[in-house]
C-alpha cells in the first residue's frame, strides 16, 4: 500500500492525508491493504472551504455536472485560419502555456520550422528560423484558441482541423489531424517527408473526411471514447480501439464521396496509424472541459500542458491564468538507437485527456499499453486507483471494466493534490530534444507539484 | 475461494485434487486465497498415464506443441459444394455431433427449413420439413467436413465460406460469413428477411469479399485474434475488435475491387454487426486443432459441440469417436420479451473457440463483455483461472493483459476434467427452443461432465 502511494507522491511533500480513502478503494478491488498511519498535512497546506465567498465544495460540484453533461460530437473540419476565431495569418499556435521562442524547446522550434516551410514563409530551416526569432511571427498557446495539439501542438494557419462541438453548451474545439508516429511534425521532425505528408493530409486527406462527415453526420466523440475504453485504449497513448471504431464510422460515407484511389489511400493512412483517434480524443475532452473554466470559487483544474519547457495548469476559479513549473523528464521504453540523454522534457496538450479522466486515469482500461509505455498491468491498475484520491467525482460515461463498471477518476481539485502529495499521473510520447529528429519513445510521467502549489496559493490569497 | 471452485464443479463429483495448483493461480494475480484440504478423487477416477502403449505426458504435449505451432490464414472463399471436399448437393451439415432428423432441436430444424428454402428445394417452410423429414437429405456434422457453424451451424451447398489454412500443417477449416444477430438463421429463424439476407450474402457480400481478399493476399488471423484479446474480445461473444480489425483490414483493398455502392453496402453490413468475426475466429481455431487430431495416447479434446439437443466432445486419441451428454441451459441475460422459458439448450461449434483456448476460457481478457453474457467483470476473471486447472498449457500466441500477458489456458485434459471435477466453461447465444423465432439471449454454460466421464471410460477401456 504504502509503496503504490509513494510511487506517486512528489519528494517534496510528506503529507499523507486521504490515504484512508486511497486503502479503500484499493479494498474495494480485492488487493490486501496496510493501513497507514495519518500524518499531518504539508507545510503551506490549509483547509480552504470558501473563495471569495463562494463555497468550494459546490463550485466544484458544477464543475463535475459540466463535465459529466458535456456531449463532444465531431460536426465538421475546416483550415485553422478560416474556423478557429481569431487565428491569422501570421499566428502559430504551440503546445502548453505561453513561451517565447528564445524559451521554446528543440521540438517545439523543430515544428514550427517545419510549419514555416509547409506555410511557404521559408524555404530552408535557417530561413525558418531567422524567421521564428524575428518577431513577425505571433506565438500563442493552442489552448488561447480552444485548440489542443499533441505533443509540439503546431497549427498553423493553412492546417486542417477537426471541429468538435459540446451540444450540452455549445463549446467549441479544435485539433489538427493526426499524423503517425516516428518522424513527424509533432515530435519536431521537419524533413520533406514530414511537408510531404502535412500537404497530403491538407489535400486528400482533409477534403476526403471533410466530404465523408458532411455524409455522416455529426460523430458522437463520447460514445466512441467509452467503447474504446472498454476495447483497452485509454485514448491518450492507447488509440487503437479507437482509431478502429472511427475508422468503421466514416468508411461507407468515405468510400461514397471520393473515388476509389482516395478512399482507398485515406482507409490505408488511417488503418496505419493506430493514434489517428488522439486528436479526436483530445478535442473531445477539450470541448467537455471548456465548460467548468471560470466557475467561482471552483478549485478543479481546467488544463494541463506542457511546451516542453515548462509544464503549466489553468484552474476555473482563476480562469485563464496558468500556474507553471519546469517539465520533468518522462520515464518510459525507448526507440531503437535512443535512450534517456536524448529525451527532451514532457511536452504536450495531451495532458487534456488525463484533465478529462481518461488517459493516464484512465489506465486500469488499457492493461496492454505498458507494452509501449513500460511498466506492468498491475502499475496501470495503481494509476487509476491512486487518483481517485485527487479527483472530485468519477465519471458517468467512461468507465473500466475491469474495477467492475467503475467510472473513471474525473475533475483533478487542486486541494487534494496539494493536500495528499499525489499529483496527477499521465502517460505520453517522448520527443528528441533537438529540433529535426522526431519521437524517441513513450512513458509515464507525474505532473510537477509546482504547479499545484502554485494555484493553491492563488486561490489561498484570492480570500475567502 | 472455496466459492470459486464450487461454481465450476459439476454435482455429480466430489473430486477436489488440482486445488492447490488453483490456488496458486489464483494467488499469482493477487487475490485473496483460502486453501482446501485435499479430498480423494471421484470415483471412478484412476491415474491414466499410458494409453495403448503410449505414454499420455509425452502425447498431450505433442498436442499442446501442435496447436501453439499453428498458423491460420485466411487464404480465400469459395461455395461450400465447390471448395469443402465431400460436400455435395442433398448435404446439410449442422452444429454438434451427429443427429437425425427427428431428434432435433426446434433451432436447428428451423435453420433447415430456411436452408432449404434458401436453396430453393422447397417452397414453404411445410414443404422443407417433409423434405427434411423425408430421407433424401443427408444431415451431418460440420466438424465432419473440417467445418464449424455457430449456433445451429447450418452450412447448405451454395452458401460461400471462408477457407482457413493452417499453414504449419496444411490443414484446412471452413465457416460461413456471419449474419448479424436476432432474427437469423443460425438461431433458428427462416422468414423472408432471413433468406433475403443471405441471398445478398451469396450474390454481393461474397463476391466483394473474395475480391477484395485475393489483393489483400491471405490475412493472418492467428495474429488479429491475439490482438483483439488486448482490446477487451474474448472472440467468441464479444468480436467487437476482431470485426474491427477485420474490417481495417479489408476496406481499402475492398474499395479498390468494388463499386463504391458494393463496397459501401459490405463496409455498412460489417460495421453493423459486431459478430462478424466469430465464424472467423472459429475457423482459425478449427485450423489450428485439427493437427492435434488422432495423437496416440493423447486425452486432449480436439472438439466440444452442441447441436442444442446433445453435447458432444471428440478426444485426440479416440479420434472421430463422439462422447455425448444432454445439452444443458444456458444461465444468461435475455432480449426484451423473453426468458428461461424460451430458451432452447446449449447449441453450436462455436464451443471450438474454448477448444483452442479463446471465448470462456479468454474470458478474463474481456470484461466488458458482461454486460452481454451476464457474471461480473471478476467472474470472467475467475473463469478463466478456473480453466488453467484443466488444460496442459498456456497459449504462446493468445495472452491476456489483464493477467499479466499471461497466456490463455489451452488444450482440455480429459483426465483433468475428471479428477478436479471442473467442466470447460463457455459463453455463449441462446436460441429460441421453437423453429422460426431466433435469438432470445447470451450467457454463461458449463460443459456437461458425461461427455468427459465417458471419454475417460473409453480411453481406460482402451488399456495401457
């Protein structure tokens, strides 16, 4: 017992409080349960039941019935600068808080010289970059635009989009097509090959959805989420089940609207790349999350994401402002040829699926992902477990089989990570840290503390 | 524990020897453990470890090295008179050991009746009970043919099958395309959609199929079984991910030999039937147990069928020879409107999936598929440890992520099912008792002991 709440407490904590719960959950699954002794809670830790006059514990159950009523369908696509209000021409938008490009990590700076060159505004990395440091271009977060991307998170403006829309509220969200693994853009790869396929996934790959979901429909993103949690994905790094049902949902309407070369070669781009439903996912719990944001007195956090420089949160009561703290390094199986020194820090809006409790809280569904994250299935058990002790409610639609139907942990409360000394649990892909090269591997990673502390204070000082 | 056990002994023993190996299986995954006290084995059990001069240790490995060596491809289609050596015009072959005409079971003589119908030597469903009635047709077994058909397993001469190659050992099995749920034919059902359905079957679906097949070149079903075993089938009642894989899989050849109405309409007929794949796995299993046939001294069942009045099993050194029991019922969820009532006994070879070490015996691996069969998601954890107290080995190929990609149980010892008193444990459909009506409900069945009992009684008879 005492070693699975260790795996995921932060050194910098000894704090200990809601370990009872933790045993008991742990109970209700059958596994045998020491008990520990309760400690007192950290230094800086204290109850914190109002803010701002408004009443914490009801805050934060609007947050979770937002959450838990949001209905994510997939109703369209469309270019960045032509959907996404507010986007330009001269806008790239970039994983994680905001940061400079002096600041920017090798991938992050290897994606956007790649978007550069795929925009037509270089002709050559150097060009790219002389670009990029000049001032001309406009860097901002994803999450500015209701965006999310995965790992270096580039869109830009000539880039298609998948557009999500939460029917419950009418929250927006966006996220770019995925492209594979190994060399690509997200990773920081900018080689032809990588502006190579960027086109064909604005020119056939794009249009040919584009026509297959006017045929569908709207998508219910929701449902395909909880039946491939119950297919063993997690939807963040475990997409097969996924891709797989997306697949079987716009093939007839595909194989309707485009002719047989197209369909044929948009069935074989997506049947080759099991992580083509991340995107989806991702702008799933995005337009499930967007809801809570801003909520007084809620402590529930609204995102998580990471640049690759440093790793930063949003909280509803404190609505856009990010708490951050540097990005840890991720453990995890590496490539052929690579290994820890080559590893750039985490990097992503990934991070949106565990905010949405699935991902990495939602690893107790996905026992076969520790072949690509490392690990064991009995690790994957002990992460969902453990952050139901940070989490403020379980979720109604996704829900692990194997804890008997149980829903997931859903709605991080910045308090109980402050308080228990567990932070929130994620897996991810790894990026090389140079700019050029791509993916290296994937792992496990725990968010930093800093973060966490960082919003409790805020909110501490807002008052009650 | 003692729980546990008892759920899977059949009354009529007492035998308790295997426990512990039980216990420690149980143990192995962390749950809580009880042991029993040894108690002497049933009567009638005696130590059975030569047969016919053959040692049995050495021969049930033999069988276990086969079935694990196996490599069933999918390498084309063809029509059942054309492809299935024997088959010929005034044959049906059905589900389970042999039966005459007047001791059938109401699904299966109201799947010969819309096969007759379907093949156009009768006009109404009383002119294909006197036909059937009458003589001029010959019934057989399926397994007869190196067939399998789930439910009442109904094969008539011009419906297409798929052809499944072992390519370790040449073997060949065969199973026709599966038809959806509810009102179909392998329960029983024979009205004007019934038949329509598989007049589409015959005329657009395999013709597609076949095409789309002979530019895929053969398809590895061994591995998309494995797979889908990661994400949450069992590839007997739940098929969701193997129809998935399936279908990924075919699409984009599919659309590159097919109209795109064809291929749209065989996309939509797949997408709409999460059971597609079930003849598939079943066929595969079938390929990969017919090299452990006729093995020398082997106690290793090689088939358990059910043709919903008899329950049969063939045993490897017995070789053709049948041992039958009365088929029991099914304990399981019912469609709306139906109940135990209704419920015709246990029918169909799709048993051969639990042969090979897949379906109940995998079940561990699909937990959602409770909400199908009935049980809780530890119950189909509890099954399939239970299974490992029966059989020779564990699976080199299937392995179950839940268990710590531990490999499935394989290969049912005869003496094993006799001396713990534990039958194999299946899932499966349960038909309407009466000709004409289908699908009433899913569950959970265990094998009865007779057909083990008297296998046992046979291979002692057969002497040192």
């Amino acid at each position: 017992m005492s070693q699975i709440v260790e795996l995921f407490r932060q050194p910098l904590t000894v704090i200990n409080v809601g370990l009872e719960a933790f045993a008991e959950s742990v109970a209700r699954q059958g596994a045998a349960v020491v008990d520990v002794d309760w400690r007192p809670p950290a230094a800086g830790y204290v109850d914190l039941d109002t803010v701002q006059g408004a009443d914490v514990e009801s805050a934060n159950a609007e947050a979770l019935r937002r959450i838990l009523a949001g209905r994510p369908l997939l109703v369209g696509m469309g270019v960045a600068r032509e959907v996404i209000p507010g986007f330009h021409d001269r806008l790239i938008t970039h994983s994680g808080p905001p940061i400079a490009w002096e600041r920017m990590s090798g991938p992050t700076r290897g994606a956007i010289i790649g978007a550069l060159i795929y925009e037509g505004l270089a002709a050559t990395p150097e060009e790219a970059e002389a670009l990029a440091a000049g001032g001309e271009i406009e860097f901002a977060p994803c999450h500015h635009y209701g965006a999310v991307g995965p790992m270096a998170g580039i869109i830009s403006p000539s880039m298609p989009v998948f557009i999500v829309r939460n029917e419950a509220f009418g929250a927006l969200a966006y996220a770019t097509q995925n492209e594979g693994l190994g060399r690509v853009l997200r990773y920081g790869a900018y080689g032809p090959e990588v502006i190579q396929r960027l086109r064909w996934m604005e020119t056939v790959l794009y249009p040919a959805l584009q026509r297959a979901l006017a045929k569908t429909g709207p998508i219910d993103l929701r449902t395909m989420v909880a039946q491939a949690l119950h297919m063993g994905d997690e939807c963040h790094n475990r997409n097969k089940a996924g891709t797989s049902l997306f697949l079987r949902a716009i093939a007839p309407a595909l194989v309707e609207t485009s002719d047989a070369a197209t369909a044929a070669a948009v069935l074989r781009f997506m049947d080759g790349n099991d992580h083509f439903f991340l995107n989806l996912s991702m702008a799933a719990m995005k337009a499930m999350l967007l809801p809570a944001e801003n909520i007084p007195g809620c402590t529930v956090v609204t995102t998580m994401a990471r640049n690759g420089t440093d790793w930063g949160i949003r909280v509803s009561a404190t609505g856009d402002r990010w708490f951050t703290a540097p990005a840890p390094y991720v453990q995890g199986l590496w490539l052929p040829g690579y290994g820890p020194e080559d590893a750039n820090p985490d990097i992503g809006d990934s991070a949106i699926t565990e905010t949405g409790g699935i991902g990495g809280f939602a690893l107790a569904a996905a026992p076969a992902i520790v072949q690509f994250v490392g690990g064991t299935p009995r690790d994957a058990l002990d992460t969902t477990l453990a952050m139901y002790e940070i989490t403020v409610g379980e979720h109604s639609a996704f829900t692990i089989p194997a804890l008997g139907f149980r829903g997931t942990p859903v709605g991080i409360d910045v308090r109980r990570v402050v308080e228990t000394g567990i932070t929130p649990r994620l897996n991810t892909g790894i990026a090389h840290k140079r700019p050029g090269v791509g993916m290296v591997g994937a792992g496990l990673v725990s968010a930093p503390m800093g973060c966490f502390t960082a919003a409790f204070e805020a909110l501490r000082e807002m008052g009650r």
